[in-house]
C-alpha cells in the first residue's frame, strides 16, 4: 500500500518561526561585528524578520507543491 506525506501549514509555520529565530540572532551578531553598532544590528534584525519570514513560508509552500524528488513508500 503506498502513502504519500505532505507538510502541513502549521509545520510551515513552525518550521518559518524556528528559522527565524536562528537567522534574527545570527543577523544581529554579523551586522554589530560589521558596524559595532547594537542599535543599528538591532534595527536591522527587527525589519528584515517581516519580509524574509514572509518570504520563507512562500518558498516551503511552493516546495511543498513540487513533486521533484519525493519517492513513494510501501508501507
């Protein structure tokens, strides 16, 4: 009998806000090495959280959709 999975909205949604974390602390810490500015690491890392989180949950909604390289499995 063959299945097939498919990842859910809220996995996608989890899985955006799980990144983003990761990605807001690294933002910060590259952009004071860079500038030696907490104010301005910290403006940065709060605007471009909007856009790319935004961004990122388009890119695995679409994937999500593509058939390319999922494989069937017997159960």
């Amino acid at each position: 009998m063959a299945f097939e999975t498919r990842a859910s909205r809220k996995r996608s949604v989890v899985k955006a806000l799980t990144y983003r974390g990761v990605i807001v602390c690294l933002d910060f810490v590259v952009i004071y090495l860079l500038t030696g500015q907490a104010v301005k690491a910290a403006a940065f890392m709060i605007i471009s959280n909007f856009y790319t989180t935004a961004a990122y949950f388009l890119h695995e909604r679409l994937w999500a959709r593509v058939r390319w390289g999922l494989e069937k499995r017997a159960s």
